[in-house]
C-alpha cells in the first residue's frame, strides 16, 4: 500500500469553505434594493467567477448562499452565470453607474475577494481584472486595503491592517460579513491581560475582570448569558459599544469617553445597562441610544454621577423608574450633568432621572419629546385638558427627602416635564415649551426665573395650598 502526503493546500481550502458553510450568511446589505440593482449585483460577481476555470464546488456554494442573503434564492444560479457570460460594455457601464449611485464598490470587491480567494490565491489575470474594476470605481489605496483585509479575515487568512474604529460596516453594505470579523472575548484573556486595544469583541458568556480598559475598538454583547462584571474599575475610550450590560461589583467604578453605545433589548426583559453598586460613573462625550434598556441603575450608598457633552437618544424602560438614570438609596446622589441632550427616553417614571436623594446640578441640557406613564402628583394634575398634545414627561423626579438640593439652570424642556418632591429647587434661565414644571414640596417654593410663551405650562404646586386649576392654565 502506497501512502502518499495530503494535499495541504485543499485541505485547508475545504476547510476555510466549511468555516463559511456553517456559519449562516446574514441578510446581505443590498437586500432590499430593487431586484435590477440585486441582479446586475450578482450577475458581475458571477463573471468574476468565469474569469479563469468553471466555479469549483466549494464557489458554486457559497455563491448560492450569497444569492440567498440577496433575496434573489439559490435557483437563480444558472440563469446569473449564462448572464454573466453576455457581459459586454454596455451591461458594465450600467454596472457601474449603479456602483456610483448606490455605494456597492466595497460590498463588491468583498465579495468577489471571497468568492475568487475561496479555494486559492488570485491568479494573475484574476488580480488584473480587480485591478481594472478597482480603478473603474475609483476605490482609493486606502480602502482598497481594507477590503482586502476584510476578505482575508472571512477566509481566515493572515492580514497585517487594522480596521479603523468607526468602520462603518452596515454604511459600506458588508454587514453580511460582519460576524466573520469579531473575536470572542474569553475568561482566560481578561486573566492573563491580553491586549484588547483596537480589536473587535463579542462577550457571549458571563466574564469578571477586576480592571478592564478599553481604547479604539469594538465590542458588543451577545445573547442572555453575556455579562462583564467590573470588581474594581472600567474605562472604554473611543469604542463602539453594542447592548451592554455590565455589572460594577462593590465600589468599581465606570467611565466612558468619546464611545458610541448603542443597542436594542426585548421590552419584557427590564434590563439595566450599567448596574453600579457602591462605586462612580463618568460619561464625557458619548452618544448613547438604548432602546428598552435604562442606561444607569445604582442600587446602593452615596455616589458620584457626572455626565457631561452626551446625548442620550430613546433610551430607557416604559416598565422600568428612570430612563437615563435610577437609584434608590437614603444616601445622596451627587449628580452633575452639564450640556447633555435627553431625546424621546422613556420610564414608567422619571423619563431621563429618577432618584430617592439628590444633590447636585442639571444645567445647558436639552430635555425633548421624553415620556413617563406615572405623572400623577398624587393625582394633582390628573385633570386631561392640562396634557399636551404630545408625549408628556416627568423628566426629574427626586421623591420624598426634603434635605435634597437641585440647581436646575439655563435647560429647554420641549414636551418633557419636571416632577420633583420635596427638595430644595432652584435655578435660573430655563425655557420652557408645552411642558410642566411642578415642585411638589414640603416648605419651600423654588426660585427658577423661567421663560415661557403663550402655550407653555408653567406650575408650580404647593401640597398644602387647594389648586385653582382654572387660573394656573393662564388661557387668557
């Protein structure tokens, strides 16, 4: 019996096309583009296939899988190859024109990468056919790179660049590849100090580290049993964060700079993205929006907030208190928020902050549209003709402790009202449209200077006095 070497090189090949083969194609980002715009798509991707030999098994595959991801089903294979064998001038400069008009030159050359590089190396007529298609679409060095780094890294191949932190991959229409990209952060990296910076990350497990620090990459969360408990501090720089959910054990602390946090949560799951303890928070500079999910859950003692040049977008809970921002220790809360943006965040009370105990300032914020279904003020302002037109808010609610002190100066509130109990209100040169501001209190009135026009509501509510509705509606 003669036994002779396996073929390396194939083996790996089948190899590399069954890493593919079993992790399903997402929908492709051309999707649900007109059906012209999807077969012209594929029909070029298809010549570039008849470029040297007939497609190997493992092509013919993975191609029927990107024509699934594109919307057009798998049977459409023989009729896309016969097209692609017409191709002539006229059929590429139709191509083109609808690579200029929709942005497909980097899904484009991605894909054709994949599909060409699938079983080997580009032959040399295949690298001047992308060259000339390259040139065609004017793609610059610079991109080009990427691309070809990107299609390296579905294949498994070696690759030296390094992605930029904000590559947008849904903006370049590669989202189909996007899994292939990201690594799994495992227990034994945060245990031996692998270096995370620059990289992209998925959590799909339950992880501990006691510090972990973050800069210029990527990092998302996936699936319910993926948690980052933090036991003494963690700090994310420049990152792009997806559906977080990180817990700070004790006094850890948290801070985020210049990251965009996004993220979708199921409504029913009441989930917090960021549960504090004992320890801080610091947020500078980030753009936050996190659907279902409150952003901020402290359960316990005095702590320090301080959230600064952030706007927060439709974050927040419609069954959860506090959509930003919730704690409900009889310690104070230290609170300083300056120049922020609440839009649209939602709670079942206090749309952006709802506290127990708070001292501190809210000041050059914008506070728009946001919503909470308890605005009752023991039921005070239960009258529906004092209701707008639009979302009604309760935007701070600071419940029950007298000894609470708030500046609230220089904010907008558009469709988004403020609800305090109790504590000492004060604060200048606030603008106030379609919105409430009601200071339910024990013995002292604020003094908020606010400015108003003619359909603005403006209320300020003493507990012990009887209301004359008719008269604080100011309608003449």
């Amino acid at each position: 019996m003669t036994i002779s070497n396996i073929n390396l090189p194939q083996l790996l090949a089948d190899l590399d096309a069954l890493r593919i083969e079993a992790l399903p194609l997402a929908e492709h980002g051309l999707a649900n583009f007109d059906i012209h715009v999807r077969e012209s798509y594929a029909a070029q991707l298809a010549t570039l296939l008849l470029v040297e030999n007939t497609p190997s098994e493992n092509q013919s595959r993975l191609f029927c899988q990107l024509l699934d991801a594109l919307n057009l089903g798998s049977d459409a294979y023989p009729r896309l190859l016969e097209q692609a064998q017409k191709t002539n001038q006229q059929s590429l400069r139709e191509f083109l024109q609808l690579v200029e008009e929709h942005q497909l030159a980097a899904s484009f050359i991605v894909d054709g990468l994949v599909l060409c590089r699938l079983d080997e190396a580009l032959t040399e007529t295949q690298s001047q056919v992308f060259s000339e298609y390259t040139q065609l679409m004017q793609v610059q060095e610079t991109d080009l790179i990427h691309y070809v780094h990107l299609a390296a890294k579905v294949l498994g191949l070696p690759s030296d660049d390094v992605l930029p932190t904000t590559f947008d991959f849904t903006g370049y229409k590669l989202q189909i590849w996007k899994e292939f990209f990201y690594r799994e952060l495992t227990q034994k990296m945060l245990d031996e100090g692998f270096d995370l910076d620059n990289g992209l990350w998925v959590v799909k497990t339950e992880l501990t580290a006691d510090t972990f620090i973050l800069r210029d990459a990527v990092i998302r969360w996936d699936g319910e049993l993926a948690k980052l408990n933090i036991k003494e501090s963690l700090k994310l720089t420049n990152c792009i964060v997806t559906n977080p959910l990180v817990r700070a054990i004790g006094d850890a602390s948290i801070e985020l700079y210049q990251c965009e946090i996004k993220g979708w949560q199921p409504l029913e799951k009441k989930i917090s993205s960021f549960v504090l303890e004992q320890g801080s928070i610091t947020i500078e500079n980030c753009n936050i929006q996190l659907k279902n999910s409150r952003v901020i859950y402290k359960s316990s003692t005095k702590s320090i907030v301080k959230i600064t040049d952030t706007k927060f977008v439709s974050c927040g809970n419609s069954n959860l208190y506090g959509g930003v921002f919730f704690g409900h220790s009889s310690d104070p809360y230290f609170i300083q928020v300056h120049r922020c943006d609440f839009i649209s965040c939602t709670a079942e009370n206090g749309a952006v902050f709802c506290l127990y105990y708070l001292i501190g300032e809210i000041t050059g914020s914008l506070f728009e549209n946001c919503f909470s279904k308890y605005f009752d003020a023991e039921k005070a302002i239960a009258k529906p003709d004092l209701y707008m037109d639009k979302s009604h808010a309760v935007l701070t609610h600071n419940a029950g402790n007298s000894n609470g002190s708030i500046d609230f100066s220089d904010n907008t509130l558009t469709y988004s009202s403020v609800l305090s109990y109790s504590s000492r209100f004060r604060g200048s040169k606030n603008k106030i449209n379609n919105s409430f501001f009601i200071h339910y209190l024990y013995r002292e009135l604020p003094n908020l200077n606010t400015e108003a026009n003619d359909f603005e509501r403006e209320l300020i509510i003493n507990r012990n006095t009887n209301i004359n509705w008719d008269k604080i509606r100011k309608e003449d």
